[in-house]
C-alpha cells in the first residue's frame, strides 16, 4: 500500500516510530523519571507532585502490590476520577508488572461486577464517593485486597483534612459502605515501603498492560488486551505527532477527560508526562465554572475534550473572557466535533479545534489531523506515523480513493485481541492485520479520512459508547414490556441521546417507570433520555426489530 498520507505531514513528524526504544512500559517510565525528577507532573486541587515524588509513591504502591504476592499479569482494578491518587497507582501497577483494568467510577453494580469476574481482578483501588458500589458486589468477585481511598488523601495536611470534611460532611457525597478489610491509601504506601519495591524487568513488548473495557462493535462488554507495545507506540506516536507546537518542557496540559478512558489515558496521561509537562487534572469536567476557575490559575498550553465539553465550556461567558495567548493546542476525540462548534472555538480562543480518530482497540489514536491547520476542516485526519488505513468492502477488498467503506487500522497500536474471547478477535481482524473498525468512511487524494457514518449501532452520548443491546436488555426486564428499541437521536448537549421505543401491554406503564429502572440498571450517560410508545415495531423478514428504520 502506498502511504499517500505522508506527503502532506507537517514539516518535522516522521514517518514512522522505532518502538525498540522502550522493551515495556517500566522502562519508559524510567526514562521520563530519570529526565524530569524535579519537574510537576500532576497537580490537583492546587497539590502539586513531582516527577520523582511520583516515582517514590509508586515504588510503595508496587511495593504493597507485591507484598500481596501477586504475580506477574495479574490485574488490579482502577475505579476513580481525576485525582492524584489514579498516576501513582497506574504507574506503580504496570511498573510491578501487572495488568491494569480501568473502571468507571460512575458503573452501576451490575455493570462493576460484570467487568470485575471477566478481568478477574485480585485487587483494587477505589475512590470511597463510590465504594458503596464496590461494597454491594465484591463478595461476588475474586478481589481479596481494596485499598479505599478519599479525596484529600494525598493533598496532606490541613488541606486535606478540610477538604474530607467538606465532601463527607457538607457536601455528603460519600454514601454509607462497609468492606470488609480495606484499607486505606496511607496504609497501603506505608506496607510497600516497608516491604520494598522490584522493577518488573521480565517484561516485553507482548505483555499485556492493560484491559480497557469496550463493546468493541457490538455486545457485552469486553477487555481489549493493550500490550505494552501498543501503549508505548500510541504514547510516541501522539509524541511525534504534536512535535511542531509541542516542545519537551515546553508544554501545560490540562485533562478534564476522565483518566480511566482510553483517550484521555494517552492523549493527556501518557503524552504529558513523555513532554514532562504539568498536567492539570479535572475531577469533575461537569463542573464548567470549577473546570474555567481551575484553567485561569495555570498557563495552559494543551487540552483535550469531547464536542461536548468545547460547546459547554464556549457558552460560559467566563471562559469566553480568559487570556488563550498561551493556548496551542485544542484536540477533539470520542465523537464527532461540530463544524459550528469548531468555528466559535476559533473565534473564542484562537486556535483551531484539532479532530482524531480512534477506538480501544487502538489504543486509541489511528488518524489525527495536523496540528498546524489553520481551519478546522471536517475530516478525522492523516494516518498518524507507522499506521496505516485502508477502506474495505465487506468481502475485504480496497476501495478506491472517494468511495466509502469500512474503516480499517493496521499498526503497532492495534490491540492483541479480545480477552479470552478469541472468536470476538478474530471476527474484527483481518488476515493481514488490519483491524476492523466497524465505521464507514472513506479517504480523499491526499490522505485525509472522512467519517460517513457508524456501521453498527453505536451510540455515542458525550463521547462514551452506548450498545443498544445493553439497553434494551435492561429495558425488557421491566413487567409490561414486550419489545423495545434503543437508538440515538441528536442532541445538542451530547452530541447524541438515547432514545427508547417501548411496545407495552400494561396501560400503566410510563416514560418515568421506565427511566427510574434504568437509573438503577445502567450509568447515567447509558439512561434513555426519551421514551416513545408504539403499538408495533418495524421488523425485518425473519422478526428483527430494525433500528435504522426508528432512526
């Protein structure tokens, strides 16, 4: 295949990476440790830590990991939002050697106990705003070792007492839980302290580092493995990638998307601290007046969101009033970027809203468009280096230049499989290494691909994928319900919403029933916003409700 695309990258960004750099993730780390000891790597809530303070931190939680005698890939579970306790923790379990599985902290129990049987997790840390999750499935899992931790843990001192107090006691966000065992952030770094930390040096690039949890296309959901290749290859490509406007040193992010997923966890986590930069983090991007006020007191450089978060944040008049003289870079992903939403981005802040293109499976990044545009132009970008895209027909043939098909990703970033689940692997792989997207789009003469349309019937509230199968399974356990159908509809706010279309033989039955029981069922993002009743559903030939034919 010739790589058209690489005629038109910005002057500087190579073609391709040597990922040989790095044999795993430990030894990056070492590398970015090593350069940037005294720098600020993360601050939250105005606590700022260290590079090396990072370092020490995650010796002791890699310390307390194996100090449990856990071996080399077990997992151990990650349920928390942007705070400073979530790098320590995913940088002292991959550098003891071990898998990380990142969970939504906002997961209904069902949804947490699914995930934790399926990774079979042995451990976990937990942010204690949800540990009443954890506490109502926990006996039901593996897990054997909870490290509970608050807010103000590692903010110390008066500050963090006072802001525990604030959230338990005013703000009362710590609902009632009891688990048997846990033990708190302090305890745990002061066990693995004592016990002494060995750097996994047994690893290589075909390890698994993480299991980030998707749909993929369709169905359950399931952990993509991401090896250790693939994370260090997505974390140098998206290095390379914003060479021009980003220098090591040089650079202040800000991350108000969530860590846990997977475009905030290269794009924000990884990238930032490979350019040893400060990195800003957002616990709670809702939070629009707290996010400007948090932005206003640094001189961010870098951020990331979804379209959702750029439109939020241009109708709050503060953030319309702030200085964007050191602003560069401004990345949209997770969803489409409105053109209309681009356009007052530009106007607002100066610079161009920059759209990617990526899933799970590639951990995330597959095209990105140059950062030296000076207008936003409606496509999903270039194939970043040492990746390559082809748009396939569905027996598998190419597609000529301008003409639709489906999206296909080969690279070193394409996740080794589907865990335990090899025939799911090898439904969305093709012989050659091309990964099935599962989107339809197609690419122009010079290399930039176009997104058409999703082939399969995913929703995308805000940036999170929403499987129509999960809702509707939730949905059809409600008595009186005798067909459902979930679709997304647009919505100015998420970008799309979900919608359910109910068929019912109980007159009682009302929109508020059925959003109450999926409140309890399903995350926030997952619950219908919109409910329609009908006598009957289009079906095809053989009784398959058609959810095209509902949009």
């Amino acid at each position: 295949m010739e790589r058209i695309w690489v005629k038109n990258y910005p002057e500087g960004v190579a073609a391709d990476i040597d990922i040989s750099k790095y044999p795993s993730l430990p030894h990056l780390f070492a590398d970015i440790f090593n350069k940037y000891s005294s720098r600020t790597a993360f601050i939250s809530m105005d606590k700022a830590i260290s590079f090396s303070e990072l370092e020490v931190m995650s010796n002791h939680f890699g310390g307390w990991l194996q100090s449990l005698g856990l071996k080399k890939g077990a997992r151990v579970a990650i349920m928390m939002p942007n705070i400073l306790q979530y790098p320590i923790a995913i940088a002292g379990v991959l550098r003891a050697g071990l898998v990380v599985v990142n969970c939504n902290p906002l997961y209904t129990p069902r949804e947490l106990l699914h995930q934790l049987n399926d990774s079979e997790a042995d451990a976990i840390i937990v942010l204690e705003n949800f540990a009443h999750t954890l506490a109502e499935v926990v006996d039901n899992t593996k897990i054997k070792h909870v490290i509970v931790t608050s807010i103000g843990e590692v903010l110390g001192g008066i500050k963090g007492a006072i802001t525990n107090f604030v959230v338990r006691n005013i703000k009362k966000m710590v609902p009632p839980w009891s688990i048997r065992g846990a033990i708190d952030l302090k305890t745990a770094l002061s066990i693995g302290k004592k016990h002494g930390f060995k750097l996994a040096d047994d690893l290589n690039h075909e390890d698994i580092a993480f299991l980030q949890y998707t749909g993929g296309t369709t169905g359950v959901s399931k952990g993509a493995m991401l090896t250790h290749k693939n994370i260090i290859a997505n974390a140098m490509q998206a290095h390379e990638w914003v060479k021009p406007l980003a220098k090591d040193c040089d650079n202040f992010g800000l991350t108000a998307l969530p860590l846990y997923h997977i475009f905030a966890l290269t794009a924000n986590c990884m990238l930032n601290m490979m350019l040893g930069s400060p990195n800003l983090l957002i616990a709670n991007p809702r939070d629009i007046k707290g996010l400007v006020k948090d932005w206003a007191k640094y001189p961010i450089t870098s951020m990331t969101g979804v379209n959702t978060l750029f439109n939020a944040l241009l109708h709050d008049e503060k953030f319309k009033a702030m200085d964007f003289s050191k602003l560069r870079i401004s990345l949209g992903g997770g969803m489409a970027v409105q053109s209309v939403v681009a356009e007052k981005w530009k106007e607002v802040t100066g610079t161009t809203l920059i759209q990617a293109y990526g899933l799970t499976e590639t951990s995330p990044a597959a095209t990105i468009n140059p950062f030296t545009m000076k207008e936003f132009n409606g496509s999903i970008g270039l194939p970043i280096s040492s990746t390559e895209i082809a748009i396939r027909d569905d027996a598998g043939n190419d597609m000529p230049l301008g003409q639709s098909g489906e999206i296909c990703v080969r690279g070193p970033q394409v996740m080794k499989g589907y865990w335990q689940r090899p025939q799911e692997t090898e439904q969305v792989m093709f012989k050659d290494g091309f990964l099935r997207t599962g989107d339809v789009g197609f690419m122009d003469k010079d290399g930039f691909v176009y997104l058409v349309d999703r082939k399969k019937d995913t929703i995308i509230v805000s940036g999170f994928n929403v499987y129509p199968n999960e809702i509707e399974e939730a949905v059809s356990r409600i008595p009186g319900v005798v067909m459902v159908a979930a679709v997304g509809v647009p919505d100015e706010r998420s970008g799309e919403a979900v919608k359910v279309f109910v068929v019912k033989n109980k007159p009682e039955l009302t929109e508020k029933d059925i959003i109450m029981h999926c409140r309890e069922e399903l995350t926030g993002y997952k619950v219908p916003r919109h409910v329609e009743f009908r006598d009957d559903l289009p079906k095809s030939d053989v009784g398959k409700v058609l959810r095209r034919a509902l949009k």
